[in-house]
C-alpha cells in the first residue's frame, strides 16, 4: 500500500470508526494498523494555522478513537499480521 493508499484509508476508518469493526472481522490488518499509526502521529500542529476546520476535524476523530478504546491496538501485532507471519 502507498503512503497515500494508506493515508486515504487511515483517514476513512477514523471518520466511520464502525468500519473498524469490519476490517478486522475481515481480517484487513494493514488498514486497521494504518489507522492506529495515523492516530498515534495525531495531527500536524501547522495544520492548524493552515486548516482550521480540518485540523478541528481530525483531532475529533482521533479523540474518539481513543474513547472507543483505540488504545488497545497493538501496532506491531497488526504488522505481523498485515506481514503475514
């Protein structure tokens, strides 16, 4: 997946965090792990200055995420999953 793949879907599934419930039924590791790097990079400050709304936007999302229990993910289990192994 490309950085931009990867972004587009992190961006999805933190906006409809149901959808996460279903990549991982479906076993869609990297996706989920995608979203899980996204919230935890959180959101570029100069975004902010930049895009207010997004910036406001975004850090709802991650908030949820949070508050939904994204905690619990294991990044470097999603990775071997994703790496098959």
């Amino acid at each position: 997946m490309t950085a931009r793949e990867e972004d587009l879907v992190a961006r999805q599934l933190l906006e409809q965090q149901d959808l996460i419930d279903v990549y991982l039924k479906e076993k869609r590791w990297a996706e989920v792990a995608a979203a899980v790097r996204q919230a935890r990079r959180d959101v570029p400050v100069d975004l902010a200055q930049t895009d207010p709304a997004l910036f406001k936007l975004q850090r709802q999302q991650i908030t949820r995420f949070y508050l939904n229990g994204g905690r619990v993910f294991s990044l470097p289990v999603l990775e071997r999953l994703a790496a098959g192994k």
